[in-house]
C-alpha cells in the first residue's frame, strides 16, 4: 500500500515538474503565441469576412492541409467568435486544454473551468474535415445544454450542429448526425450504432446491390437507412465516468418480449419469493469481496424441497441453484431508491456516479431480471438479445478519441492502456481559494446527522447557500425530513425530480438557499453564486458520505470555488457508513459500529480508515472492470473467428 501511494506521488510529482506530460505542456505552451498573434488582424474583420475565414480553414482541411497545422488559426478563429457571439473569450489555459483534447489526451480542468466552452476548439477543428465530429457527454440534458449554449459561436462560424435525445425518431436522428457536429449522450451513440448494424444486416439479405446504394446514403433507394456516417473524432466529456467507470457497461437491444410465460420467467418469479427462507452461513455463503453467492449443501436441500411451479418442471435442479443465488444477492445488493428506482412499470437504474436515470441500460448476467421478479414486475429481456455492444468496444471504434473531465489523474495509467491517451493536468486560469474543512467521524448516522443540521443552520445563517451530497436517493429524503422537522427551507435533487433540475440548480448558489442532492449536483452541474454570496464566503458544500470512488468526492467538493470564487467544504462520516463493510467486510465493520454505539466519540483521529476503505474499493472495482473486458474481448475475438459480427447475436 505504502508502495503504491509513492508511485502514485512519484507519478504526480513527474507531471508537474517534469516528464511527459510536462513536455507536451510545452509544446502547446509554444502554440499560445501564434494563436494570440492572429487576435488583432482577425478583430479587425467584419462578421461575413470572419466566416469567410472559417470557410477557408474547411477548404483547406478538406484540401489535405493537417489539422494540427491549423490549430493555431482555427482556436483563433473560434475565440474571436465566443467574444462576438457569447461575449466569451477563451484564456490561454483553455487554449491548452484544447490542444490536449485534439491530440488523443484527457484534458483534466478543475470544475468552473469553463469545459463546455473549451470543447468548442477541438470540436470545431475536427469538424472541419466533413467527416463530422461527436461530443459524447453522460446525460440528454447536459447534452442538450451544452449543444444549445455553444450553438452561437459554431453558427457564426458556419458551422451545422446536431442533438441527439433519446426520444427522437430514426429520421431525426439522420438529419443531426449528418451536420457538422453532433452532441449526445454514449448510450444513444451506441445504440445507434447497434440498430444500423441490424439496419445493414437486414439489408444485406435483400440484395447486395441495395446494401452498396445504402453505403452510399443513396435515400431514394427506400426502405431503412442507418442513421449515422463515420466514426471519425469523438470528444468524450466526464472522460473517467464514461471511459472508466461505464467501460465495461453493456449496450443490449434485446429481442421482441412476448406475453407468454417461460419457464425461464417462472423461474426468477419463483426464486424472488423463495430466497426469503434462506439464511447466510447456513444456506448460502456469502463473498464481500467478489460479491458471490454459493449455496450450501443444506442450502440445495432446501431448495430441493421447496413447491415448484409446473412451468419449472424442465428446469434442471443446477440452474435452479443458480436462479436462487441470483436472486439472494439481489436480495443482499440491491435497494429501491438506492440502486434503481421503478417508473412506469419499470426497473431503472440510478447511476451512482452522477446520481442519475441510466436509461435503456440493464444489469447483466440475469441481475435486472432477477430485481424485476422482486419488485413484481413484468420480466423484460428473458427471451434473449438482438445486438449488444460494451461503452468501451464502442469508444474504440474511433479513429481519434479525446476528453475532459475534473477528476482523471488517478485512471491515468487505464486510460492509457486501454485507449492509448494520456491524462494531462490543465493549470487553472485563476489560483483556486476553495477551503476544506476537517473531516468529521462520528459514532453513528443519527450522531452525524445531527451535527450536519447544526452546521447547515449555522452557514445558513450567515446567508450562505449550502449544498449537501448524498450517496441516494432515499438518504437525500432522510436528510430532506431532518430539515423540515428543524423549519429549514430546502430544495431537495434526486431522480425522481429529473424534470425540476435545471430550476433547482439556477437558484442554487444564491443567498441562503438550501439544497439536498444525489450525485445529480455533482458531476457536470455548474453552480453559479448569486448577488453578494461572494462577500459571504461562497457556497458551502457538505458531503454525508464517501464513495466507493474518490473521484465521485471531489466532483461534489468541486462544485464551490469555482473560476477563483471563495467556497468551503466539509466531508462527514460515521462508524456505521457502508463503506467500512464494502471496504473491509462485514466482520471488521461491525467491531467498527459496535464501536460507534457504546463510545460517544467524536472519532476525527479515524478519518484515513475510510480512506483506506475506499482505497480498497477501487482497487477491487478495477480488478473486476479488467476481468470484464477480458472476458468481452475474448467473446468478440471467438465471434469473428467463426465469420461472425461480434455485435450481432446471429451470423452477419
């Protein structure tokens, strides 16, 4: 342990002051001045000769002109029009967090950097060439925002841009993925992706020369069409959550359900009620740290003996056992309004990470259908799958990949292993003056719930707005119940208020407001401090639990203190908190919590156990993550072998 925290520092001290990344630092460092030489010749053009300028930068990329040679001109170009369009003008630092993204790098800015604007240089120079270039962001919204925000500067430019959200028809989503530039979100990228591998496919077996018309986007040939072109420049923005945390993340289009029952469907909906009657160390035994289920000798006599449906009767007693653990540990892992919740009579699962709706993504290995079958829903998805593809296999599908995000510097090594790019640490363009305060350890959650209302009251006081993280959904009601016991008026962030988001994040850094959230208020989430909140101090951020990821903490921490404004943040936990059972395993953690009961505390002096949890979590998550992709490439290596497209379920 103590060896990997001084690599880790040896790593971080290279970075800084010398090494790789520091040269390529300077490199782009030495781009500055060309880009700023051309600042005063291209103030002094008229609007249309600006655009003329634009129009001259596509014909010579599209001539065979490098783009690396008309960076410098096209980042000046796209500067002059933020300040005329937006009244923004990138700083240099942006400047270089644009030179990252293009050459295949990670760009790593600190929240309030100004990310969505930076993204304007990269996307505009790849967009050049007509081949077309995607922003891969984690959410419809943040899409939607940031496309419609950037629009002015990319439209004076002359530039097309398309939005892809997950409501919209296939024709709609041609139309956006033939601009210039397309925005979206990497699940609706990839299913795209996988319906015009079954649009081409099924097209394939009517007649070979209506596929090669197709390949030709020859539209009056009737009939389907796949809706997008190349896989040419992808920007992937929150880089470490989707690269990383959603690298092995399956993207399934199953195929048809039917109304009928399976034996296969009979079988969760019995195992969901049977699981009940057995118990840990007698039935089953239970592995924290691989998260498995294996029943016991005891454990299969039971199961044995149980009253089985007729629908049952050709299920071997072997994957009846396997039904049953699956669903015992679904019975251990897996919590409404913590993991998922249940919309519109389905099972949808809330993304730890962002603290958001995943739509359209399922568990795998049986896991969803088996969370159906507990909450007495229709099972989805037993009967098979049509196509299916990883985020990762997805992603590397691009011929140019690029990034940003706030939190990557710990993924640098995966990131370079898998996607071949490097994380380059981008200097803030102003000195950050964001304070945090101690930790704080108390004996139990009712303790620390207690003295977070007591410091909620106290900022509030002051007029400072607070916001305060929780890890789900039912924690942030928990929270949100304390407060209206205490007459503090609070807006409350989760899941089940997506529609209500953007006018609870406007108001959120203004005086004396009072906001409880998910991850929601976390990654991605801009909190701009209003009138006078400067003067006070700025905003207040308190964190009610760690993470299994400390990247997802310093998302939340990061939402004060941004561009240079003051801010606080203060991180609470208890000898109760999950994450000492995720970490170390139930025995450990519950000596731990005993602790926490019969001792007042406070327990501050114990703040680097957590850390240590936490440390041991991504350790373990990593090692599974890699195991995923092996196993997923394996899988694809075989398909092709036998003459098979590695997406589709059937021979292509």
């Amino acid at each position: 342990m103590a060896k990997f925290q001084q690599q880790t520092l040896s790593s971080r001290i290279r970075a800084i002051f010398g090494g790789p990344n520091q040269w390529r630092l300077n490199r782009w460092y030495g781009l500055l001045p060309k880009i700023n030489g051309y600042e005063p010749e291209l103030m002094e053009l008229a609007d249309d000769q600006l655009r003329k300028r634009s129009l001259s930068l596509r014909y010579r990329a599209k001539s065979g002109v490098p783009l690396s040679e008309l960076m410098p001109e096209a980042y000046a170009v796209v500067r002059e029009a933020g300040r005329r369009t937006m009244n923004m003008r990138h700083f240099d630092v942006q400047m270089l967090g644009g030179a990252a993204m293009h050459e295949r790098s990670i760009a790593e800015m600190q929240t309030g950097e100004g990310k969505t604007l930076t993204a304007t240089l990269p996307m505009y120079l790849n967009c050049l060439t007509g081949k077309g270039a995607h922003l891969a962001t984690v959410n419809d919204y943040l899409a939607k925002r940031d496309a419609e925000w950037m629009t002015p500067i990319y439209e004076f430019l002359g530039t097309t841009i398309g939005i892809i959200q997950s409501e919209m028809k296939q024709d709609e989503r041609r139309q956006n993925y033939a601009c210039d530039m397309t925005y979206g979100t990497s699940k609706e990228f990839g299913f795209d992706f996988l319906r015009d591998r079954l649009v081409i496919r099924r097209l394939r077996e009517q007649s070979t020369d209506f596929l090669g018309g197709m390949l030709g986007h020859n539209t009056e040939a009737g009939g389907e069409q796949p809706v997008q072109r190349e896989h040419e420049f992808i920007l992937v923005d929150e880089a470490d959550s989707l690269l990383i945390d959603d690298a092995g993340t399956p993207l399934i289009i199953g195929t048809v359900d039917s109304d009928e029952e399976t034996p296969e469907g009979a079988c969760y909906g019995w195992a969901a009620a049977a699981n009940e009657m057995f118990e840990e160390d007698e039935h089953y035994d239970y592995d924290h740290e691989k998260h498995t289920v294996e029943l016991t000798v005891e454990g299969r006599q039971l199961a044995r003996s149980l009253e089985k449906p007729d629908t049952l009767a050709t299920i071997g007693m072997t994957t009846i056992y396997d039904f049953l653990e699956r669903a015992i540990r679904v019975r251990r892992e897996y919590f409404r309004d913590v993991q998922y919740v249940v919309r519109d009579g389905e099972v949808q699962i809330v993304d730890e990470f962002t603290g958001r709706i995943s739509e359209g993504r399922k568990w795998r290995d049986g896991i969803h259908q088996a969370v159906e079958a507990r909450e007495g829903l229709k099972i989805k998805g037993a009967g098979g799958q049509a196509a299916r593809v990883t985020v990762q296999d997805f992603f590397l599908r691009y011929k140019r990949i690029g990034g940003m995000t706030g939190t990557a510097w710990s993924s640098s090594r995966e990131m370079k292993n898998i996607y071949k790019t490097n994380v380059i640490p981008i200097p803030t363009n102003r000195p950050p003056i964001r304070k945090s305060w101690p930790t704080q350890v108390y004996g139990t959650e009712e303790q620390k719930f207690a003295a977070i209302v007591d410091e909620i009251r106290l900022v509030h006081a002051e007029g400072r707005p607070v916001l305060i993280g929780t890890r789900s959904i039912d924690k942030s009601e928990q929270i949100s119940a304390l407060l209206t016991a205490e007459g503090l008026e609070h807006l409350v962030l989760n899941a089940h208020k997506v529609d209500e988001e953007a006018e609870i994040v406007k108001h959120a850094g203004e005086t004396g407001k009072i906001t409880v959230s998910t991850n929601m208020a976390g990654r991605g989430t801009d909190i701009r401090l209003g009138p006078g909140v400067h003067d006070l101090g700025g905003l207040h951020v308190i964190a009610t639990e760690m993470h299994d990821s400390a990247r997802i903490d310093r998302q939340l921490m990061g939402r004060c203190g941004r561009q240079g404004d003051p801010g606080t943040n203060h991180q609470y936990l208890s000898l109760d908190d999950e994450i000492l059972q995720a970490g170390f395993g139930p025995d450990k953690a519950r000596k731990y919590k005993e602790l926490g009961k019969r001792s007042p505390g406070p327990f501050h002096h114990m703040a680097g156990l957590f850390k240590r949890a936490q440390q041991k979590i991504e350790r373990q998550k990593f090692r599974q993550r890699r195991v995923l992709l092996h196993i997923e490439r394996e899988r694809n290596k075989a398909q092709i072998a036998m003459g098979q497209d590695p997406y589709l379920d059937s021979p292509g």
